[in-house]
C-alpha cells in the first residue's frame, strides 16, 4: 500500500521527514527550556503532526470550494484510503495525551484538526484536495484510537486529570460550531452522498484513464488522482480523475474529468469552468479566435476530425453560443438518429473566446440498431408521466405539488443489454402554474417513457408505477 500511494514522491517525503526531525527537535528543546518532564512526547507530537500535514497536502492544487458528505459512516473502514487516514493519526492522538496529558484538550485537538485540513482543502488555492467528510471521520477515528490506548496505559499508573480544561475546551467546541455554522458552511457547495465515498482507482482504471486522455488530447496533460466513484442513484461506476498542465508555471491550474467504468463509454472532461480562457484550454491546430457560431464550428470541426473522426458520419451537427453574448464560447453537438430516433452515440465539444477547447463530452454506443416500431407520441408520452407522477405524489401525501410536462425527443436508451425507444420528457416542478417558458429557475426533471409499452423512469432510472 505505501509503495502505490508514495512511489512518486519519495523526494517529497524525504523533505517531510527531515523539516518534520526539525520541529521534533525544536520542540524538545522547548520544553526542555521550559522544564517540562514530557518533552520526548512533545517531540514525537511535532514530529507526527508534520508527518500527517505532509501526507495530507502531498499533491495539493486549486481548491474546488465542494465537499463530500458521505452519510456511509461503515464504508471507509472497507477502503485503503480510510484505513490509511485512520493509521496515520492514531500517533497524533498518543503523542498529543502522553505531552499534554489532559484528556479534554487533546478531544479537542483530534476532532478540530482533521476538520480544518478537509476546509483547506477545498477552500485554500495550492492545498487543495478532493474534500471528503469520510477522511475526517477516519482521522478522527484514529486520534480516538490514540487517546484511549494511551489513557489505558496511563490510567494503570496514576489518574489523569480528566477534569483539567473543561471550561477551555467547551469554550473551543462551541468556537468550532459557529465557525462551522456561520463562516465555513456558507463558503462550501456541499454534495450529500450514501455510500459513495470515493476510492483508489486501481491499475487497470488508471490505463483505461490514459488511454481515453491520450485519444483527446494527446501528451498535453499530466493526469493527477484518480478515484473510483459509484454513481448516485444507479448502479454504476465514474472514474474521477483531475488534469494538470504540463507548462512551467501553472501547476496549480487543473481541469476534471469523468470516465464510464466498466464500459468505459462516457468520457467527459471539462479543462475549463469560466468565461476567462486558461492555460489549461486546449489548442486547436491553425484556429483563430471566433467571433461567430460559423467560425466556432470550423474550429470544433477541425478538432473533431482529428481526435474523433467518426464524427463526421453524424446526421446532425449543431453550433451554439454558450450563454447569451457566448461568454463562455460556443459548443457543438453530433447525433445519430435512425426513423427519427436519437441513437446512443454523441459528441459535444466547447471551444473558448479564443478558439480552445474547454470541454469535451463523448458517448460512444451504436449508430444504427434494430428498433422496435415506436407506438406511443409526444402527447402520449406526457399523459403517462403524468399520471405516474401524479400516483406518486399521492402516495407520498403530496398531491398538492404542481408541475408540467413536455415530451421532446425519442431516444434509443439501452435496459437490459437491449436498446429500446424512449420518449424524454421533462417535468418542470413550479407552485405558480405559469407556463414552462415563463418558469425561470424552476426544478427540472428528464423523465423516460418507453415508447413501446409507456412504462415511466424517472430521473433517477427507476421504474414508476402507476397504481
């Protein structure tokens, strides 16, 4: 485990270990100034909390300014990300009670700590990292572990002064809850997950990264952590991976990154997230700036040949501006459709104001398959999702709740190893019964209905019924 979490930073650690032998010694001869029995603890408590800060931002960059709430309290304890996360402050909490020798206090230390390391890590530009509620729970976990084989064996001794600090340390976790409450909950887009906690990709995702990466982009860009990401509400897998720029300079710029597992069918990359072209945009062979959805599409199309050729069979290609004055550049769209039917595969490429690519989004799957005859129409479709979602909203004692429906395309979606004609309709939730274009910020659902047999899924691909 060491060896694939270390192997390409053993430089790094080696500097870790030698500023972390600096403080352990630095604070020895604190305490030994100040006449204090316990300085050899204090000593391996710098020593280790170094260590643990070292770890923790090894491989740090931009902040995301998201976290992860992962409600699966068991399920790091099955990963080797948690079981590291774990081991690794176990000393922190030892050390901290064997120096400081009041319990309450060192409580404090060992829960404050790993809560302010997931905050800067999403928050603070250069320590940036995946923010993750379920690494705090684990390093937590392993400073408790710490402090109670500690407290056993010094309890067998003397007493501890488990009384000692306990107006300073209620005053601290109440500083801690408004802190939390009042200035970091609002500066973090928090993402609520169960059972979703991310994981190390192993050898064979990590290839499979590679090579999709390569295929766009060629040796552009350094690929940084990857992990292995179930999806919320379905059962399937995304590799997640970040992409940093090969330039001098801009480590600290990255771009993200998504790929289907194990079908690795989607791959989706943005390497840019605002109207302000980065380093990390893409160039284009011989592309200019474009000041028009045509000039735009030449330079999609010039992108496209080279990297995805395939996409010049589409049926259907389309350039739009992205935002209303194209602020964020333009993207183009190529589609399959068979009898009318929008088949699985699709590119989507957005170029910047200065003609890179800034998003690339691919979906491969057939262009052409054997159907069956769609039965149902658009005004079909809708009255089914209607009344599916109306029984649904009586069972859960909501019949109040307005919405309205607009069916749109017929897309070949693929259930049970079979494609088959769907009909997407989207659902748009509104307590003011305006019209679907007058509805600006509504909540909207995509809703599918087979458009053989009118069963319903919603959103989240289940099946709905109607009694």
């Amino acid at each position: 485990m060491f060896s694939a979490i270390f192997q390409h930073h053993i430089g790094y650690l080696a500097v870790c270990t030698l500023i972390g032998l600096i403080f352990g010694g630095a604070a020895w001869t604190l305490a030994h100034k100040r006449r204090n029995s316990h300085r050899a603890w204090w000593s391996g408590l710098a020593f280790t909390l170094t260590g643990v800060l070292g770890v923790t931002f090894m491989g740090a960059g931009s902040a995301s300014g998201a976290c992860v709430l992962n409600h699966e309290f068991a399920e790091p304890f099955h990963t080797t990300q948690g079981l590291w996360n774990l081991a690794m402050t176990i000393p922190v909490g030892a050390f901290a009670l064997l120096a400081i020798r009041r319990p309450l206090p060192v409580l404090f230390g060992v829960i404050a700590l790993p809560l302010a390391i997931e905050f800067t890590q999403a928050t603070v530009n250069g320590l940036g990292r995946v923010c993750d509620s379920s690494d705090a729970e684990m390093n937590i976990v392993g400073g408790l572990i710490g402090i109670a084989i500690t407290a056993i064996i010094l309890t067998t001794r003397h007493p501890l002064a488990w009384k000692a600090g306990i107006k300073g340390t209620l005053i601290a976790f109440t500083a801690l809850l408004l802190l939390g409450s009042g200035l970091a909950r609002p500066m973090l887009d928090l993402t609520n997950v169960d059972g979703t906690s991310l994981t190390d990709a192993d050898s064979e995702q990590k290839q499979a990264v590679e090579a999709a990466v390569k295929e766009a982009f060629g040796e552009r860009y350094k690929i940084g952590q990857l992990y292995e990401q179930p999806c919320e509400d379905s059962s399937c897998t995304n590799i997640i991976f970040n992409l940093h720029s090969r330039e001098d300079g801009y480590s600290e710029d990255f771009g993200t990154g998504s790929l289907s597992w194990p079908d690795m069918k989607h791959l989706n990359v943005q390497l840019e997230n605002s109207d302000r072209p980065t380093v990390m945009g893409y160039p284009v062979e011989g592309a200019k700036a474009p000041s028009s959805d045509a000039a735009a599409s030449r330079v999609t199309k010039s992108y496209a040949q080279r990297k995805y050729p395939w996409a010049m069979g589409a049926t259907m290609t389309e350039t739009v501006p992205v935002g209303e004055k194209a602020e964020l550049g333009w993207i183009t769209a190529w589609r399959w459709t068979q009898n009318n039917v929008l088949m699985p595969r699709m590119l989507d490429v957005q170029v910047d104001r200065v003609g890179r690519v800034s998003q690339v989004d691919v979906t491969l799957g057939p262009t052409r398959a054997k159907l069956p005859k769609v039965k149902l129409d658009a005004g079909q479709a809708e009255r089914a999702v209607n009344k599916a979602v109306a029984a649904q909203l009586r069972a859960n004692g909501n019949s109040g709740a307005e919405f309205h429906t607009k069916a749109f395309t017929v897309k070949a979606v693929e259930r049970d190893g079979n494609l088959l004609p769907n009909w997407l309709v989207n659902v748009t939730w509104s307590g003011s019964g305006k019209s679907d274009a007058s509805q600006e910020g509504a909540v909207v659902d995509m809703y599918r209905v087979n458009a053989v047999t009118g069963q319903v899924y919603d959103s989240g691909g289940h099946l709905l019924k109607v009694n």
